[in-house]
C-alpha cells in the first residue's frame, strides 16, 4: 500500500474513504463508478464541510442521477 508522499503519521491524521463507502450509499454503481465519485469528491473538497455519507450522496448523485 503507498501511503501519500506529504502524510506524516507523527504528526497528521488522515481518513479514509474508499469505493464500498460509496457503494454502501450507491449500491448501483460499479467500482469505476464509485472510484470517479470519489476523486471527484477530493478534488471538490470543502474543508468547511469535510467529507461525510452527505457529500459522497450529493456527488454520487450529481454525476450519476438515479436511474
């Protein structure tokens, strides 16, 4: 597993995420899917709001309406 090059465990904290999580909301979608959801979610990250079950729904749901 490769850890992030700027993570340093002494002194951060770091959560994470993964494909099942969206899935676990988003059951219809497949792990590219959910993966696509997730560095979306990354690259749109609010610190003000952090990533909770909410925002991975709102984006989930933003890119990939329901069906």
């Amino acid at each position: 597993m490769q850890t992030h090059i700027n993570y340093f465990p002494d002194t951060q904290i770091a959560l994470i995420w993964c494909i099942s999580d969206v899935q676990t909301i988003r059951p219809d979608l497949d792990d590219e899917e959910a993966f696509i959801v997730l560095k979306h979610v990354e690259r749109k990250h609010d610190p003000d709001q952090g990533v909770n079950w909410d925002i991975l729904k709102i984006w989930a749901d933003e890119l990939y309406p329901i069906r």
